[in-house]
C-alpha cells in the first residue's frame, strides 16, 4: 500500500514541480467515431425481433474498397505476413486493407468490431444487447469470414506446428447425454486427430492465434476495442455430431460460423445467481435446461453473441460438417473482481490514517451481534449496524482507485497479444530502418532522434505506466507472446524527472510531439527518453529516420 502512495506521489510532485518551470504542449486525445457518415448512411437496423431475445440482422456489404488500392496485410513487430492467403476481394481482405490505411489504433479497433457486427450499429449493441441480450446476425454471405481460419489450415497446423493432446487440442464427443474427452497423449499428429474426428470427436484447437497469424490480427486489433483481453478457440465438428454438453461459461461469446452448418440452441440463465457468471458452468442434462430463447442453425458468414451465464449447446446435422470460431471476452473484468481489490487497500489505508478504524470493539457486542441475535431489537445493535454502515461509507475516501485500475491496466498489458503493424507504422518505426549487412559490414547506421523529431506512440494500448515500490515502470506489449503469459511481463524504468513526459506521449496519441517540446528539466532527459522508447520499438516518427 505505502508503494503505491509513493509512486503515485512520484507522479504527481513531477507534476507540481514542473508546472513551475514550464508549460507543457497540451496534447489532445482522439475521439472515438464508431460510424463514420459514410458507413452510418448503409447501416440499417431491422425493426423485427426474432425470439424476443435475439436481434436477425439482414445482410449489407459495406463500402468495397476501390480496385486501385492493392490488397495490404498487416504485419507484427518481426516483420511476419499477417494472414493465410486471402481471396481477392473477399469481405475479409476488404477490411484488412482498409485497416492498414487507417492511422489511429483506436479507430482501427472501432472499425474491426463495426465489421464483426454489421449491418449493427455498434453504439446500439452496446447500449441494448451487451451483456443482457444473446443476438444472431443472420449475413447469408458464405464469404464473410473467408480467409480468417479454415479446416485446411487446420490440418496444415496439425502437420507443421507441434500441438499436444490437451494442451492446444482436444477431442470430445457428447452422445446419449454423457460427454466424453479422448486425448491421447503427446503431439496430436494428423493420423490421431482426424482418427478421433471419425470417431465423431469435435475438435478444438485452443489459442489459434498462437498457430495462425490472422486470428492474431483479428484478436490483437479487437481487444483495443474491449479493452480486456481477447481469446479464441476453433471448434471442428464432424457431421451428425455434438462435442460439448449443455453449458455456461464466464466470457462474453461471439460464434463466427466458418464452414458448414450448425444447430445451436440458447438458453437464458437459470437463476439470478448465473446472471453474468464469475466461472464457467458444469455440464448440464437436457433435464436442467427449458426451451431455448433462441434456437437456430447458422451458416457460413453468420454471427452468434451472447453473454456470460448464458446456457448454450450446438451439434451438427444434415450430414454436414461445421467449423466455427468463438472470439472470447470480458473475464473476469467486473465491477466486483474491481472492488475486490480496492477494498482491502481502502481498509489498510483507513486504519493507518484515521483514528476512527483503529478504536476498539465494543467489549460487550457478541452479546447482541451474530445469527443468534439476528432478530434482537436490542438498540446496541442498532448502534452497531450504524456504526458499520458509516465506517463502510467512509471507505471510499481511503480507496486506491487509480492504483488498482494502474494494475489492472498492467495485466491487461501483460494479457495482450502483441501489436500488429500498419504498412506505416513499421516504415515510421525502429522496425522500418533500412539497417543491414551488405558488402562485408553493417550499413545505414547511425539513425537519431534531434529534439525536432516528432513523434508518437506506436499505437494507443501497447503501453502504460504504473508506479511500484516507489519506481515508475512502463509495461509494454511489443515483446508479448501469442501465447498467453509465455513471456515475464515486460516493462522501462521511468525516472521521476521523465514522468511528465511520458504521461504526455501517453495522452497524446495519436497526436505528434517535438522531441524538445517533451516537458522534461534538461535536453538530455528528452532525447534519452524519446530514444530508449523508439529503440525498444514503441514510439513512431513523423517522417522517417535516415
């Protein structure tokens, strides 16, 4: 607790002390537009309801990009090719490339998530159907997601990358109300996974953003737009078929209907207590379920939401065989998980700083207080409960708030994938120097930041800085893992005297900024910070280093 008084006190004396020296350039913060004009004019919401609980959106392409532009993949900070190969001119590839032209990470987010929705203005899904309702998308476009993931990349997975039996892959089958997991042990090479796929196993591929570049795309853009992070798994499922029992999990769920075809049923929550379930539900019977708020079979370009507690089960039929991925977030973000850990800290702080937390109990209150005397009208307890009602009220004014959301924010960081680049992020990068080896010796050496360089950060989520134990630290995402906490959270010692600045490089995206305007005491302070931030790969120049 004391740590992080005095590191957020870091910050604020960095503050008070330079506002004394200078003015720094007020940076301003880039507004969110979730539907641009031009797209708002194509979207119309259908007026019908389809199962009172679902909302059937009519399919509406947006505007296809131009054939003059060339189809552009983003990239990840090694220079990877960011997909599979995508169809020309398909849905997908469209908005990739529109993405890669779009310069703000923040609008990029925006504009994936309106895609992953539309013709639904987001803004409406929000507001009505976030969290309350489940909602189908009904596109009647087979080509919509072609591109992201398909069972052919799936086998060449199974033969190109080392996936183990239950660690990235499961195979299950649920018959005659009883689900079964058949794993065998090691690597799940073709000949066990498609034996077991037969067998009328469904299989799942956990983390497929770990194996496919563009579901890392699609994830690392979206979970800006979540602000929490966002997972996947790939479900195969052979016809005739179902793999999972009746269930609910503790994630906020989008279905993405890639291949075939699939029956799902949706059910509402149970009890008030499954109402935007903390953890995921046991397998339930067909006993425990009442008719489905919605039950619809989705083909290929469809969209399912539906929240948290949400009981759900899906098999295929028709002799036809079903791919789909389920886009997964909001784990554990609750208000609750929130309080959680502000309380504790807002209790310790209290006792130390106010006298009234440090009295004693009454001496004689187990005499009136507890189950037993749960009905007295004995005015102590009265007085006691008034007592604590007060104490609890108080709390408040104790309560760390922005250290916990600063640490919050800093497993979030730790949680995400890593950033994936623009064509112009990586040419205006460290990423884009023309440094290399040619004709015996390294060339194109010696590129430097002037206190005339401006700059930005990378993109908006990729860092944020937090005090610890007295010290500033800036957790970053650009050295993250695609898989989930393979690396040690990674982070930049910030001393007191760069604070300032880096606040501002923070709050300013996706403005630029003068290197000698960086509100820092010395030139020397500027040009460090502004160089230990582009070498590591998070800042961004407004023209390119030579």
């Amino acid at each position: 607790m004391d740590g992080l008084r005095a590191s957020a006190g870091l910050l604020r004396r960095g503050r008070l002390r330079r506002r004394r020296q200078q003015q720094p350039h007020s940076g301003s913060v880039l507004a969110l537009p979730l539907r641009p004009r031009k797209i708002r004019r194509q979207l119309r919401l259908p007026a019908r309801l389809v199962e009172t609980s679902a909302l059937l959106c009519s399919t509406q392409h947006l505007a296809a990009v131009p054939p003059s532009v060339a189809p552009a993949m983003l990239s990840g900070p090694q220079g990877e090719s960011m997909g599979e190969e995508l169809p020309w001119d398909s849905p997908l590839q469209r908005i990739l490339a529109e993405l890669n032209r779009i310069p703000s990470s923040r609008r990029r987010a925006a504009r994936l998530f309106e895609w992953l929705i539309s013709p639904m203005p987001p803004d409406h899904f929000y507001r009505r159907l976030w969290e309350r309702e489940a909602v189908l998308v009904r596109r009647q476009d087979h080509s919509y997601y072609q591109g992201l993931f398909s069972t052919a990349v799936l086998d060449s997975i199974l033969r190109n990358e080392e996936v183990q039996f239950g660690q990235h892959l499961d195979a299950a089958r649920y018959i005659n109300g009883r689900r079964e997991t058949l794993n065998p042990p090691g690597r799940a090479l073709p000949a066990a996974a498609w034996s077991l796929y037969r067998a009328g196993c469904s299989l799942r591929l956990l983390c497929p953003q770990a194996f496919s570049s563009t579901v890392w795309q699609f994830l690392a853009v979206l979970q800006e737009q979540f602000g929490s992070m966002a997972g996947s798994n790939v479900y195969l499922t052979p016809p005739n078929s179902q793999g999972f029992a009746p269930h609910y999990d503790d994630i906020e769920a989008f279905v993405l209907q890639l291949e075939g075809r699939k029956l799902w049923r949706v059910y509402r929550p149970r009890v008030p207590t499954e109402e935007l379930a903390l953890t995921s539900s046991p397998n339930f019977s067909q006993d425990d379920l009442g008719e489905p708020v919605l039950q619809t079979v989705l083909e290929p370009g469809d969209l399912l939401y539906f929240p948290r507690g949400f009981i759900h089960q899906a098999e295929c039929q028709d002799g036809v065989h079903s791919l789909h991925l389920t886009l997964s977030t909001f784990q554990r973000n609750t208000w609750g998980d929130f309080l959680e850990a502000v309380l504790p800290l807002a209790v310790q702080a209290a006792m130390e700083e106010n006298v009234e937390f440090r009295r004693g109990l009454p001496r004689d209150f187990m005499d009136y207080m507890g189950a037993q005397h749960s009905d007295s009208k004995d005015p102590r307890r009265t007085a006691f409960m008034e007592k604590v009602r007060v104490l609890v009220a108080r709390l408040g004014h104790f309560a760390p708030v922005d250290a916990v959301a600063d640490q919050r924010a800093k497993d979030f960081i730790h949680d995400s994938l890593p950033p994936v680049l623009t064509d112009r992020e990586r040419a205006l990068s460290v990423y884009g120097l023309p440094i290399r080896w040619e004709a015996g010796e390294p060339v194109n050496v010696g590129a430097q930041l002037t206190t005339e360089t401006e700059v930005h950060m990378l993109q908006d989520g990729i860092a944020r800085l937090v005090g610890e134990g007295g010290h500033l630290f800036l957790y970053y995402t650009v050295e993250n893992s695609r898989v989930y906490h393979l690396e040690e959270p990674k982070c930049l010692e910030i001393y007191p005297q760069q604070a300032d600045a880096m606040e501002l490089l923070l709050r300013s995206y996706p403005e630029f900024l003068r290197v000698g305007d960086l509100p820092c005491d010395t030139v020397e302070d500027q040009l460090s910070l502004a160089t230990m931030l582009y070498d590591k790969g998070l800042l961004l120049t407004k023209m390119p280093l030579t």
